[in-house]
C-alpha cells in the first residue's frame, strides 16, 4: 500500500485516471451495430461507499447501456423470486473457461453460470416465467432502486440487439431444445434484451454497487433493495465467473467480485464496504473494458482492497467464538 | 447463524462429525494402488486459529498422504522463488470446468492454473530448475515449518504412484513437447510424486492452515514460512480453483478458499483467523472428499465464514480512509 | 463371396430380410414427435440396376420421410446450381467425429461437411437464395424425377418438426451469426424441414440410388436428372461423411457411399451399377436403421461391393494407357 | 478428361511435375529436427502399375523416410496379425477432424483411427505384442518385400525422433493410462520411432502400392506380401482417414486412397491399377506435401482415377448377377 492511502479517494481517482487515460487499447465493441457509436476515449471512475459518500473522476454521467453488468443483478433477483433449488437444475455455478457468448454445455446439458450469455438467458426466462408480463417492469424497478433514480431503456440498442442479436438467438433455441428454457425463446430474449438495454452511468453503477455492498439495501435512499442472502450468492458467483475467461486472473490480480458488460462498464462489490465502477468503452480480448480493468487494478492495489489481502482481516468478532 | 455461535467451536464440530458420519456415499481414490489401502470410515475435523488456539474432533491424528493439498503451498513457494513473471508463461490462472486429470490446455498451450495436475507438475519442473537437488528437501522444510512439525513422506505411495502414473507421466511429456516443463520430465515427475506422498494428520492441515491465514507465520512456533503476497495469491487460486470442476459451486455454498486432495484432505483457509481441515477418505465425482465437503458447508454456513458472507465485513479502516 | 454369388438378387434379399428380420435393437426416432408413429417392424429392402431392373423384399411400397436422406442430393443440386467454389467458402467437406445434430464448427466457423444438420441447412439456404420462391418445386421436381414418379410431402411430420425443431432453429440462427446462412433463418428452416418430410418408398429410394449410379440419369425413364460431375462430388461426401460418426466403420465394413435418414432409410449408391435401399425405422446411436445397415453389411460382403474389395476393378481401360 | 489421356503416364508427369515444381509453398517438417536437413526442392513422381511397368519423373530416387505412410502398412500386418476384432477394442475407424499428433479420443477412450499417431502407436503395441523382439525385423521385411528391396532404415531420423518425440512418448503414456497400450511404452515407442524412420525413395513407395493394388502380391517380384482382406481395409481407412483432417476434402478432389508422411511422401492406391507415389519436402497445414497434393489433383482428374468417377465401372460382372 503506497502513500496514497493517506490520501483521499477522490485524489486516489484522479491519479488512476490520469495514468491511465493516454491508453487507447482495445476496441469498442462492435457485435450490437448501435454500440459502434460510443464514443472511445469517454473513461469514468466512481466509488460510492455504505455509508453514503461518492467520490468520481471523469465521464462519469455520460450514459451507456449496462449490458452484462445486469446478469448479476437479475441473477439475484431470480434467486429471491423462486429460490436457487429451482434455477440450479437449469445453470450451473462454475467458471468455464469459455468466452462470454460461447455455445458450450456443462455435464448436464445447462449453461455453465449465470454471468454467461446462455446462463443470464435461463435467468430471463425464469425471471419471465416467475413475472410474466411484470418481468421487465420489476427488474426496472429494482435496478432503478438500487441506483437511486429512475433508470431509462435505450431503444435503439435494444432494438439494434433485437434486429441482430442471430447468436442469443441461436443460444435461446438450443437452451429451449435442451429442455433448460421455460416459455417461448422470443419473449425471453426480448426481455434479456431490454435488460441489457438499461442505461447508466458510471454514478449509477457505483451506487448499485454500494447497495450491494451495505446488504442489499441503498445507502442514499435508504431502501431495502436486495435479500441478503442473494447478495450473497451474487457475490459468490461475480468473483469466480464475473470476468468472463479472464476471472481468474482478475481474481488473483484485483480480487473483487465484479461484472463487466460490452457497453464498457465495469462493476466491482466491496462487501460490506464500496460499490465501485469504471466505464470506458475499449474493450480487451475478453470482453472487459480495458482501462476499467487497469484501473480496478489499481485501486484494488493501493487500497488493498482484494478480498485475500492481508488487510482484510475478515469477520472482526469470530475469533471470540472460541471459548 | 444457529444457535451454535454461542458454542465453541469444539461443541459445533462434534455435531457436525456426528451429523455427517453415517454418510457412505463415494469411493476410495483408487487410482493410484496403494490408496486403496485407506480406511473409508476415518473421518476428521480440526481448526487452528492464528492466535494458536486447536479444536478437533474424530480422526484427526492418522496419517495420509496431502496429495493435490500439497499443490497449493508449492504454487505459493513457486511464487516466492521465482515470481509470478517467471511462472505465469508456462500456468495460467484461469479455472478449467475440466477434471483435475483433464489433458486439456488454454489458448496458450499453458495448463489453466496451477490447481490441476497438469499447472502443479508445471509448478514442481519450476521449484526443481530453481532448486535443483535442494528442490524436495526445501518443499518439505516449508511444509513441516507450517505444520509445526517435520513431516514424513509415505514410500508406498511415492513408489506406488511413482510405478503407475502413466496420464501424469503422460502430461509431463505433453508439457515438454509444449516448451512448458523446464528440465527433465522424469525428474520432475519424481518430485511431484514425493510432493504428493508427504504425509500429514488433519491437525498438521489445520495447521498449515492457520500459518496461511496468520499472513504465513506459523501461530503455534511463531516461524515465518511464507510470503504474506505469495499467500494472497494462494489463497486467490485456491477459491477459484482449489475444488477442481466443484469450485464455483464450493465458491457458492462454503466461499472459503480451499483445496482438496485424493488422499481425501481437504484444507481451508479463513483469512487472517482460521485454518480449517477435514479428513475423510471416500471422494465425490469431482475427487473431493464427501463428508468434507458437507463438514465445510455446515461450518462456513454456522459461523459466517463465507468470504462474502454479510458478517464479513472486510477491512475495518477502509470507510476511514475516505476524507 | 458366398455360393449365393449364384443366385439371383431376389434370391439373396429374401435371405437377408430372414436374417435380419427378428432384430428388434434400436429405437424409432422421436425427436421429431411425429416420426414416433412408425410402425417399428417395417423391413424393405430394393436394389434398382441402372439397366432399369429392380428386384425388391418386404415392405418396399411403405412411405416414409426421406430426412437426412435429402441431404445427398440437395447438395448435388447446390453444385449444379452454384458450383462448388461459391459452397465451399460455407460448409467444409470433412468428417467431424460428431452426431449428426451437433454444433461444432471448423476452424474456420463454417460446419464440417453438407451431410450434418449444419451443413445440410446452408445447402438449403444456397438454394432458396438461388432458386427463391421456386427453391423448394425445383428440389421436389429433381428428387420426383430421379424417383420416377411425383413424390409427395408428409404435411404432419413437415408441421411436427417446423414446430419442434428447436436445436435446427438454433444452429439456423447460429449460422446466421457466424455469416455463413445468406437469407432469413426461418424461410430457410422452412425449406429444410419441406425437404426432409418428402415422402419415399424403398423403391423410390434404390431408383434415385439407380439415377446417381448411372451418371445421373434415370435408368428407367431415360431423363437425366443430376450433372455426372455433380454425382462424383455427392459420392464422394456420402462415403466419407454419409454414415454420421459412424461413417468410418460403414466405410470399413460395407464400403458403398451411402446416406441414411432417421425416418428409416439408407441409401447406397454402388457407382456404375446399383441403387440400394433400405428401410427399417428402428435407429442405432448414431442414428442409423439398425436392419438397414445390418442388411447393407451383408450384401456388400455377399457381392463384393465395396469400393476397395479386390473385385472392384475398376476403370477397365486404364492399364491401356500406358504406352 | 483431356487430351493428354492418349499421351502416356510418363508425359503426363513430366508435365505435372513441370507444372507444380515452382511451387514453394508449405515449410519442410521441423519437430523431428533431422528433418529439417531435407532439401525443400526435392520432388518426384512414381507410378507403378499392377502388370509391372513403372514411369517416373524427377527426383524418385532420392531417400526420404517413410513416416506416417508406414501407418498404412504397419495396420494391414496387424490386422492379419490379430485379426481386426482384437485390434478395433483398442482404436477405431472413424475419421476425426482433429491434427495427426491429437490428443483426442473417442467416446470409448480409444485413438479415432489408425492414421493419427496415437492410434498408430496402438498398431505398434499390438506388433509388439504379438512378434515380440521380431516385431521389427518382421515389419520391415514386409516392407522390403513390398517395395522389392531390401529398405534401409535412416539412423540419424530414428535417433533425433526418440530423443525429442516428446509428445509422442505423452500420447503412449496416455494410451497406457486409458488401457489400450498392451505393454512397455517406451519399448513401443521404440518400434514405432523405428518404422518411421525406414528409409524410401519415390519408386519404393510407387511399388509398395503397387503391391497393395495388386491384391497384396508384388507385381515385380510375384512375392505375395500381403493379405487381400487386410489390403481392403487398409484402402477403406487410407481412404477416410489417411490425408488427416484434409481427408474429406481429398476424398472430393482426388477420390484415391491415400497416406502422407512428413518426410514429404505421399502414397495413392488405384486398387487392382496402380500404385503413385509423389515426394516433395514441403508441408501444407494438414502435414501433407504441397506440391505433392498438387500432383495427385491433377493426376485424378486427368485419368479419371477419382473412386467415384463415371468412368470407374467398378466390378465389371456384376450385373450378370441379376438373373
């Protein structure tokens, strides 16, 4: 840990984003036509901590589209609908390796986790079976909650997605022919669509963040947003398979649970302490914006914010349990 | 969190060996000869914490070789020695969903992380092209330093598997082909098969254990055996690889970083409070140990172990740091 | 060859069909709801001569849905009508060791060969992007006249698979995705399953094997139906990738190229001489008729019609070139 | 077919030859490093017919080792060796679509077929196993015999492979691991590093396929070498699995059986005709010689020698036994 931990966050920010901003690697990504249209060189970073301070740097009200990023969220919000014994027989728990759109089954026949696209597919329908025609407005409704404001849809990337999207497509067909998807493959993909169409900031992240980080209820607001137990699970399963095939190596490396999207958003969960994000539109090969990453690194370095690091001394009152 | 907070860890592991003592499900390792050998019935359960305090219950005095537990502390001695440059172009640090046996490699022909057999006989050609001659004696110093006591290595196992290895064998010569195994394939075989056939008692694991978790100094001795960063990125490993194709599903349930081996140890580490093992000979599909894996779930789930568990509330200065 | 070398064909059918009759092995197809109504003890076996003689057993005027079948001669058609060069770039020529509805990609994303599911749909996307609205009366105008009589369509098992053909409409969407499908996935899907649901007889079938055999030409009726280069290309991928994953073997033991369905029927085409069919609706687990190829196994034995056995001479006028 | 069908064999691979010598493309075999000592402009063209005559252009007696072209061979003596019920628990014969020196195996565990090296080293066990210390002495008077000399085997090749086959002594180990490895890998490596580096020219190979299409007797000699039985499932195997994962695609183009080695041979049998043999160092991606590919493409297509080709009228008394 450097000198800087003297120092506040927000110094912390503006050096992080500084080192990093003159990087222009990565591309942005080009799979949905609309996504072409971001502008590259945006890059905004924000914390937001549980007892309701923000500290940001850079783009970080410009809006973008939280893509995957919402998978761990509906992912929770799945688990408190109708219970993990009944999503578990249909996505697995465990990294696999593959990138983030592979078509590629576990032993079973199910989407290996939640956070790939086959597995936040399974998650739609079950959130559309649960839901029906209350799916999309319930999900709205939580993120906007646990973001602290009404959060919009962008048309034109769900409509771009939806026009061509051929390989969810392909996705949702195969996992309806495996037996792994309630409902009619249309109208889950429409809601995976749209859901992945939520727009953002980088504010609005960190703060969905922080809200998952202080046990599921928004620390602004006050709200009880998420259970905490599938805050739990949530976290669990962004620190194993959050990064896509690059996790394991974020989780040597940076050691926070965290979830990225196309749009250039990353989002990281300090239990019990921050909700932090970065959005900057290049991505790596993985999928993970790039200066998002070099940024997490960072911050998780100088902070030590990694959840093995030696200064995460864990549960204060367990020791006691000893008689 | 049960009732059972209030009780000693003492009272908690004697319900729960009693709990899971009747369950016959699974099967000896049997893979290689001299395993077979092992009671099915042993079942033991220790914790060590860091400030030297030991609680057991059952088996926890027999011997077994550490197998696949042994893979983690060399990959945190490999780390010291040689650094993580110098390892990560031949072990990636990505968890596979393949079997712990698989011959399967990544986009980089390196084996996927140091977990599996194919990363650890990676890590082992590391130790003995840095070690040389001095490479077993070292490992099995480090071993014994973190177990308080010098450990023996069990001949009929090292000469069993030594006879019968032909897939690690196999690997080996893969990895050589690859550019990926420095040094002589027998001879480093010779040293990951003695590795595995070091033999320890469920209390020497629990041990170990707590000497990760005490930022790698043994409580009991007061020794420093390892590198508090080589154990932050032993401990980043073991979550999201220590369980083989279990992991993210252990990840899930337990969220105590962990590893397992065939001999049918499994050791998990608490960070900076406690080292935990159980010991019980019949395996899973997966080759971790059945009544192990039920004895962690019970325990992470009664006193909030799970890394993410809302009781874990991290680093206690961070909120401080926020000006 | 046996002492039936002396017998008429009739002859040997009938002793073949006594042979293989009892085998009750294998099961209906049911992926497809409707092809489960088969009567499962149904054995035809024909051979059509392309002097125009034809000599049948058992039940030879039973209709069945020509599936996979099709996928020979849609392909024969896409090489009149495009040439190879404008296919190639689209589907490969190589057999893949997969079931036939897999979906696995050559390394350059196109599917193995025309005769897997993958393949045969981008032969049927070439043909409706070529032929238009004309696609589907053009193909059935072809198979008619290869048969000799005006085929019908199974409007059940054509509306059964269009509803359930979940894991088709996934790999059609797929395709689509990785740019290899030209059109829309549906309306082409609706031309694969029209395809597959035209109705045969084991008469028909061994008359169309009769037309290939004879340079393309309808031994009974005189027309030429299929381009003779056209014909050497179809042969060629039905020997090595006609049987499925079990298209080696079939190559070993029977060595006739041939294509079967999973409505029941096999078709072998003996270059030069015969069309051979079978039909049985029972399935082994690659999802060939269990009686067809039992019954192909011997004739080829009995008449020595593999392509590599030592009667096989060949070009008889080769040897003569030779100054 | 052109004009040149009335020129003789020889002019027409003078012209061949003359047509595809300035083709540099492909790269000269490097993982056995004796081999990259091989002149990359060498190229020859052998043809020899089952009535004894032999035409020849170029460099057809220059020694090159036989590699994988022995696999054929070496096969057909196992099979008459064993018998193929005792041979096919341990290898298949399905093509596979994967690189000759995969790690791949099929659902039963075994090597897909016995052109890849895996599955070539399996036909070496059995050798082994079967002959004992004459296994070689045995394979290579068979070959001799077959080539009409008595062949060579190159030292230098055989001792640079044993030292670096690396990835052949991890595939032995593994067939040993899965069971399908009767015996000492090591010694099995040792025969099967032996029979690649038996030492050919152009005109050996020419006259060893000219032994096979000649029902297994030499047509110089009168020797009989090999069984007829044995020679046709060597063609069928040649013919699906012997060009590699470009089997398929040769089976289009060229439609004769074939085997390539890395040593830049490449074997074609016209069965009950010819035997052809092209040499030429450089590799295209599939490891079969660039311009030796070439030679047969032209080769086929000029003499109608294509399997499947309207003029191949296949057993000629056929039809008369239709009564």
């Amino acid at each position: 840990m450097s000198a800087t931990c003297q120092d506040s966050f927000t110094q912390a920010l503006a050096q992080i984003w500084a080192a990093h901003h003159g990087n222009n690697d990565g591309e942005v990504a080009s799979y949905i036509p609309e996504l072409t249209r971001a502008d590259p060189n945006h890059f905004g970073l924000a914390i937001a901590t549980i007892d309701g301070r923000l500290r940001t740097h850079g783009d970080v009200e410009v809006p973008f589209t939280i893509q995957s990023v919402s998978k761990a969220f509906a992912f929770a919000l799945a688990m408190e609908a109708v219970g993990l014994h009944n999503i578990a027989p249909h996505v697995g728990l465990e990294p696999s390796a593959d990138p983030f759109n592979a078509i590629v089954f576990d032993v079973e026949n199910r989407p290996f986790n939640p956070m790939v696209n086959a597995g936040a597919i399974v998650t739609s329908a079950i959130l559309l079976d649960h839901f029906g025609d209350e799916a999309f407005p319930t999900l709205l409704a939580r993120f906007s909650a646990a973001a602290g404001r009404s959060l919009p849809v962008n048309e034109a990337v769900y409509q771009s997605e939806s026009r061509t999207g051929e390989r969810n497509r392909a996705i949702a067909h195969l996992l309806k022919a495996n037996g792994h998807l309630p409902g009619d493959p249309d109208a889950v993909l429409d809601l995976y669509f749209r859901q992945c169409a939520i727009e953002v900031t980088a504010i609005d992240l960190a703060l969905m963040g922080a809200t998952a980080a202080n046990m599921g209820q928004n620390p602004a607001t006050g709200q009880s947003v998420f259970d905490v137990v599938a805050i739990r699970g949530m976290l669990s399963v962004m620190f194993t398979c959050g990064m896509y095939d690059h996790a394991g190596t974020w989780a040597f490396d940076v050691g926070i649970p965290a979830k990225s999207g196309v749009g250039g958003g990353i989002l990281g969960v300090v239990n019990r302490q921050l909700g932090i994000a970065g959005f900057s539109p290049r991505l790596d090969r993985w999928g993970n914006s790039v200066r998002g990453v070099a940024a997490f690194e960072t911050l998780s370095q100088e902070f030590g914010l990694h959840a093995f690091d030696c200064t995460n001394v864990g549960s204060a009152y367990l020791s006691s349990l000893i008689a």
